[in-house]
C-alpha cells in the first residue's frame, strides 16, 4: 500500500459487478481509476444476504493490482480472519457488532500481517472506537445498513463522521464510507473528513467490461465532487 494520506481515493464495490465474471470486472475498474478495489463479503447471519468467503478473494487478488479491501460482515469473524488475510487482502474490516471481543479481533488482523478496520453499522456511535484507536488502520462508516447495494445514503451519518474526523486527530486512519454514495452524497461526507468512498451501483451502472469507460466516468464524477466539497471544506 502507498503511504498513508487523507487524498481522496474510490473503492468500488464488486458487489454491484458481475459475479461471474470477477477477475475481469477487477481489471476493468482499476484501469479507469479506481483507487482501492472494496470487497463484501456476506454470512446470510450477521447480514440477511450471503456472497462468498476467502477461496474467491483468493481468486480475486489475481487481478488486483492496487489494495484488496476486504470487508467482512460476518458473525462470529475471529475464526475466519486468518484466511481472508491469507486470501491477500490488504485491509480487513471486522463490524464492531459482529462480536464482544472487537480488541481481540483487531489484534488478530494485525498478527497476520494485514491492515486492520472496523466498520460500524448506522446506529453504532463513534464512541465505540474510543479505545481501540491504537489498533485500527481505517473505520468504516456505514451509510446503509450492511446486506444490499443500491440502498439510498442515511444522512444521520454525516454527524458521526465529523465526530470520528474530530476522534482521530492526526493519527494515520482512514475514514471510510459504505453506503449510497453518488456524486450527490459524496461531497457530504467528503465535507467532513471521509477520504475513501466506497461506491457499488453508483459506479457499475450503465457499464460493462465491454464499455469499461462508463465506469471511468462514474468513478471520475464521484471522485470530482467528493475534491471540490474538500477544497471548500478547506477554504
Ligand atoms: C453494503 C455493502 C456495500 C455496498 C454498497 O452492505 O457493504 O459495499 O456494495 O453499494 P451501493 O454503493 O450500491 O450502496
Ligand atoms: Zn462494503
């Protein structure tokens, strides 16, 4: 991974790709400019929708260039986090509600050698991070609630990423947003401090890996409205 930095970077979400066709939709993506590929990854328990385990990212990383972000709505996680990090991801998420160890969890990540995150569904406050902030690499804030693309953005959201922004300080970790983000609601977070967007249908609509340049201009319109809400933000 590059060194850390607050740039803004998108993360699509494959979950909106076609699913038989990974290895290729990957490529796609990165070659119009994605940043990091985001990968969900589904139990039909902790979420009411099942996607696929650690066999499949394995498969993936072959095609990713940049970071695997992988993010794991799973309960129990402990027992499974030692093969998504083998599978290669960079980054593994756990939910701060998917277990009543999440220090354990996060350690877990780390001794395997990847980045660790925690995500927190929309009514998990920020403060639930306050004592794990010297374990995490990334939080993930959930804009949805986990288990489906295409669910429209919950705005509540946009005051606990300004708390979290404010909760980290200078320390080196990424915000990251799930959930509903478009060129429309981008800027909203962006605002705020998020630095990576992660975007599903918002950049796999209208596109295919026979016209991959939809998805460069997805990628590009949520990538210039997320800069120009920051250079205001900053101004
Ligand atoms: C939802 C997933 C998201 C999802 C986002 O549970 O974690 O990554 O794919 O999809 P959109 O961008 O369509 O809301
Ligand atoms: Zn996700």
């Amino acid at each position: 991974m590059k060194p850390f930095d607050r740039s803004i970077k998108i993360a699509p979400s494959i979950l909106s790709a076609d699913f038989a066709n990974f290895g290729a939709e990957c490529r796609a993506i990165e070659a119009q400019g994605a940043d990091w590929v985001h990968v969900d990854v589904m139990d039909g328990h902790f979420v009411p929708n099942i996607t696929f385990g650690p066999a499949t990212c394995a498969a993936i990383r072959k095609h990713i260039r940049g970071v695997m972000d992988v993010h794991l709505m799973i309960a129990p996680a402990d027992p499974y986090i030692e093969a998504f990090v083998k599978s290669g991801a960079d980054i593994v998420t756990v939910h701060a509600e998917a277990g009543a160890h999440l220090d354990r969890s996060l350690q877990l990540v780390r001794s395997f050698g990847a980045k660790a995150g925690v995500s927190l569904n929309p009514s998990t406050p920020a403060s639930a991070l306050e004592f794990v902030l010297n374990r995490i690499d990334l939080v993930l804030v959930m804009t949805v609630n986990p288990g489906f693309g295409g669910q429209s953005f919950i705005d509540s959201q946009i005051e606990k990423v300004g708390q979290l922004r404010a909760m980290i300080g200078d320390r080196p970790i990424h915000i990251e947003i799930d959930g509903g983000i478009t060129p429309e609601t981008a800027p909203l977070v962006a605002a705020v401090g998020a630095d990576v967007l992660v975007a599903g249908s918002a950049v796999f609509k209208g596109g295919s890996v026979e016209t991959p340049e939809v998805y460069g201009r997805n990628i590009a319109s949520i990538r210039a409205a997320a800069e120009a809400a920051r250079q205001k933000f900053a101004a």
